[in-house]
C-alpha cells in the first residue's frame, strides 16, 4: 500500500518539473547587468513568406519611451538574442535618438521559414562604464552583401555598412527624415559615384541582388537609377515615366504598371546569370533575358556613368541601397520590402512586445515623460539657459516668501486665537485696566499667563489693543479728567490711532507679497522671451545650413519651448500660494476692523463723561 502511493506521487512531481522545465527556460534572464528584456516576434506569414530566405537582416524600428528612457543615451546598451537567450545576435544601429524616441537597428537572423513565428530578446539598460562591446557591427550583414549604404551621415560620402569598405567617392545631398532615418537628395545633377573594387567588380554571368528605396519627385522620360558602362558593354536601371526598367546593352525590359512620384516604392533586381528580374514593392516584375556583362568601371547612381543620348538623371530620393553577390530568392525580397516598409503589414512582421523588469515599469508614464526634459535640456542654447535662471530666481524668492508668509500666519493666528480668549472677559469691563501700570495693560488686566505672553503678543489685535491702552492713558492724563472719562472728541482722535495701526498691520502682514506678483506676471513673460528668442536661432541655423525637416527643427523648438514651460512653472504655483496666502491675510484684516469698532464701542461705554446723558434715559 505504502509502495502503491508512492509511484502516483513520484509520477506527478516529475510531470510538474517537466512542465516547468520549459517555463524556466522561457522566462530565463540572459544576464543580470541588462536591466530590461523586450521580446521581438518576426512572423512570416505576416510578410506572406512562401519559401526559406535564407540569412536575413532585418530592421527594428524603436519608438517605445521606455526603450530609450532606460538604455543609454546612444543606445550602446542594446544586445540582440536569440530565443534561447544565449546566442548573441550581430546588430548594427542606423541612428539612434533618445530625444525624439527613435532608433534603426539592422538584426542578422538565421533563414526566416514560411508560416513559423520567431522570438527574439532586445535587452538594454545596462550603465556599467565598463561594460563589454557589442561585437562588430558589419557583422549584421552575411559574407554575400557586399555594399550597403543607409545615408546616415550629413555632409559626408556615403559610407559602406558591411566590412568591404565600398565608400562612395562623391558627397550626396542629404534627405533629412526620409524612410527609415536619412536618405540621400538626387538633384537631378551629377552622379554618386562608387568606384571599383574587388568585391564590385562583375563577371560576365555575374549573379547579383540589388535592392533599394525610391521616391522620385516627378516622372521623367528614361531616368537613370543606376548604370555602369564600359564601351559597347552597359547596364542601366531606369525609370521611363514611373516605369522601372532594365537596360542591358540595348535591349529593355518590356513596359509594366508605373509607380506614382511622390511615393516610396522598394526595387530589387535580379540576375541569376541567364536572366535578369526585377521586382516592384516585393512582387515580380519585368524580366529580359541575359547575363550582366563583363564590368570593372565604377558604378553611377542618379545619371550616367557616360553621356547618353535620350536618357535623364533621376531627381528624387533613394535609401537603403544594397548589393550582394549572389542572387537573392523572392522570399528574400518580400521580407525586405514588407519589413522595411512603413505599412501595416510592417508591424505586425516584427512586433515588439511588452518590456520586462527595470525601473521604468515602476515609475510609470509619469516619470518617463519627466525623463524627456533631461534630453530636452541637452539642447538648450544659451539664451534659454540665461531666462531659466532668472525663472529659477524668481522660483527661490517666491518659495522662500511664500514660506515665511505661511509661518507667520500661523503664529499671528494662534496668538489671536489666545488674545481673543482673554478680551472677551476683559471687554465687560474696560475700566478694569489700570492704565498706570504696564504689566497690567499687557497681561490684560491679569488675565494672560507669563508662559501665554509671548504667544499673545505675535497677534495684531493684542497691538491694536495695546495702542488703544497708550491712548486711552494719554487721553486721560492730558484732559485731566481721569475719573471723568473721555469726551468725544478724544475718542475720535484714538480711532484714528487705531485705525494707523491698523495700516502699519497690514504692512506687516502683506510685506514680501510683490515678489510673488512679480513671479506670477514676470514668469510667463521671460520664459516667453526664451522661447522666442529660441526659435528664431532655430530658425536661423536652419536657413543657413538650408536643411529643413523634423529632425533639425524639433530639438530646438522643444528646447525653446521649455524655456516657457519653466516659466509657467514660475507662475501657476504662485498664483495658487498668492491666492491663499491673500485670502488669510483678509481675514485677518477683517478681524482687525471688526476689533477696533468693539474696542472704540467699549470704550466709549465705559469711559464715558458724567455729563453725557445715559442712552437708556431716553433723554
């Protein structure tokens, strides 16, 4: 019996571990320094993959706050793994901008099958100074790509990603903000060269793969993509009036359905050294018939290598144009276009899922927008420094004012509080008070404690109080009419006194107020000044450089803008504290008129002359 339970128990502790077996291995942290771990999901029938492409660089589009919230500001944190969380991915970072919460990083995957979904890990948020690099970025392309080139630089040639070194020889244009990060601006002018070299250099029945991005800005009869020509031998890739066509020698590829200008579209040619195939936005195409030729000229894009009579220099934008030296498969092709493509279909091909662990799931939205203002202020110019710091005074001085003030409110509030105790008693009967002896006057006739005395005398009313004694006592012995009482006359004179005391108070209480006005209608203004200010150097800096897309405008308005933001943080505080603080402070004059009539009222009662008739007489 003892035996018989024994093996259903073992039986089911084994299936336990063997289901959380792979539930460990799923759920596995690669390595502790990565503070943070996002799954990325690649699923192939999203792209509409109908056969293994082979190796494949993918592109990881990053716009998550929270990514660049935790990783460093130049992404140099990022690891790429595979599904096991053991095998490093190669990657390579196109741009990476944690101030506009955008990055492009190019991810070698193994051959990606039809219908399967594959998992892979970004992890980051490691700031370790001493943390290990990430490996050679050129091994994000597999040994067959031998030229890529993103446009990434400004004002530079364009510089060969993989580690063949086939720079361009000439500087292009620029296209700021283009598909994915920079592109390059065809004038319609002189061509981007790319000299030979070994890894270039065409056979005759090469097998190539060229794939790239265009935009044309209008349709043109026989613009030249691409070309390279060497006597009677040429190659060209042209786009007649939207058409895309392959030129070899001096046949072309039969006529098809034109893409749009404006538009981007993505274009691969083939050549499998019998025919050459091209594909428009991951489709086939066109095709002729032939190998390419023999070449070792360099390579022209956006006009002729030569003059040629009848064709016209493209003029438009490019990006990602690549080259391999074999001939890519049509999976291949679908899973770039729909990969780099900005569609739908693009999102759901590579997914990027919730992010685990770290710091920024604690702090919330909150705190990840706060994080914005530190890369805000990174571009902040000089001029938007200087209207901050005098926010910044404005801020101390107000604050420090607005403290003080509470305080003292609350000090003069209970020493009111305890004054108004006592003279309800004394009020019955002002004459009690001998105004011959001071230690009576400020004891209230006795009434106040020594320990109370301090507390009493921080209330306006008990000062009122005690200039209304000093009156009464001056009145007095100045009529000589102690026993008599006061004439109306002198009772008059001692309001008046009391009313004066009454304005030295209210100086007291609302001194230092103005520096909360000043914060309250000066704030908006210098904060806007900066803004100003800020924008038109933006503005400035862009016409002189003659650059103009989001990428060069938004840090500098967003840095400018936050010159206004501190300026309304000056204000909106103040304006609440003035408003509270203003509120008690007219209480408390209103306390003290309501004070200085019940004292000018009782002591008209009791010190009254003989000779004024009794109210009550009725005479």
């Amino acid at each position: 019996m003892k035996n018989r339970c024994h093996v259903p128990l073992l039986g089911s502790l084994l299936a336990a571990l063997a289901l959380a077996a792979p539930l460990r291995a799923e759920t596995a942290w690669w390595n502790p320094a990565w503070t943070h771990r996002q799954a990325i999901t690649i699923d192939s029938d999203a792209a509409a993959v109908t056969d293994v492409t082979g190796d494949v660089t993918v592109l990881v589009r990053l716009f998550d706050a929270n990514q660049f919230a935790a990783a460093r500001e130049d992404g140099s944190d990022l690891r790429f793994l595979a599904a096991d969380d053991k095998t490093l991915l190669p990657y390579q970072i196109e741009s990476y901008d944690n101030l506009l919460n955008e990055g492009f990083v190019w991810v070698k995957l193994p051959g990606v099958k039809p219908g399967t979904k594959k998992t892979i890990h970004l992890y980051f948020g490691n700031s370790d100074a001493a943390m290990p690099a990430a490996g050679k970025s050129t091994d994000a392309f597999d040994a067959d790509t031998t030229l890529v080139y993103h446009f990434a630089g400004r004002g530079v040639a364009p510089v060969d990603a993989t580690a063949n070194a086939n720079n361009a020889e000439t500087i292009g244009t620029t296209a700021e903000g283009s598909l994915i990060g920079n592109g390059l601006r065809l004038l319609g002018a002189a061509p981007l060269t790319i000299p030979n070299t070994a890894t270039l250099e065409w056979k005759q029945g090469q097998t190539l793969t060229i794939s790239t991005w265009l935009k044309p800005g209008a349709l043109q009869d026989n613009a030249v993509l691409l070309s390279r020509a060497d006597g009677k031998s040429s190659f060209r890739l042209l786009l007649d009036q939207g058409i895309p066509v392959i030129q070899l020698d001096s046949n072309r590829s039969a006529a098809a359905t034109p893409i749009a200008a404006a538009t981007w579209s993505h274009l691969a040619l083939v050549a499998d050294g019998k025919t050459l195939k091209l594909f428009l936005n991951g489709a086939p195409y066109a095709s002729i018939d032939g190998a390419l030729p023999a070449l070792t000229t360099p390579l022209a894009l956006g006009a002729p290598a030569t003059e040629t009579p009848g064709t016209t220099a493209y003029a438009g934008e490019l990006d990602e144009f690549s080259i391999s030296k074999i001939a890519r498969n049509p999976a291949w092709i679908k899973l770039a276009f729909v990969n780099q493509g900005a569609s739908d279909a693009a999102q759901k091909t590579l997914a990027l899922g919730q992010i685990e662990g770290g710091k920024v799931e604690e702090q919330g939205e909150i705190m990840q927008q706060i994080s914005l203002f530190t890369d805000i202020a990174h571009n902040m110019k000089f001029d938007g420094w200087i209207a901050i710091g005098v926010c910044a005074i404005m801020i101390v001085v107000g604050w420090t004012v607005a403290i003080r003030k509470f305080f003292y409110l609350n000090s003069i509030e209970k020493g009111t509080k305890e004054f108004l105790k006592k003279w309800k008693s004394l009020a019955t009967d002002l004459t009690a008070l001998n105004p011959e002896d001071e230690s009576n006057v400020s004891s209230l006739g006795g009434k106040v404690d020594p320990d109370q005395q301090s507390l009493v005398e921080k209330s306006p009313l008990y000062h009122i109080y005690q200039i209304g004694s000093e009156e009464i006592k001056h009145r007095l012995d100045k009529d000589g009419c102690r026993v008599e009482g006061l004439s109306g006359r002198s009772i008059q004179a001692i309001r008046a006194s009391l009313d004066a005391g009454l304005v030295h108070e209210s100086h007291r209480i609302t001194d230092g107020l103005v520096f909360l006005t000043i914060s309250i209608a000066g704030g908006p203004y210098v904060g806007l000044l900066g803004t100003v200010v800020g924008v038109m150097i933006t503005f400035a800096i862009i016409a002189k450089s003659g650059e103009v897309n989001v990428n060069s405008i938004a840090p500098g308005i967003a840095s400018a803008l936050l010159a206004t933001v501190v300026g309304l943080i000056v204000a909106i505080p103040a304006l609440f504290i003035y408003s509270y603080l203003n509120g008690r402070i007219k209480n408390s004059l209103g306390l003290m008129q309501v004070f200085i009539d019940e004292f000018v009222a009782k002591m008209a009662e009791f010190y009254r002359p003989p000779q004024e008739p009794d109210q009550n007489s009725g005479k």
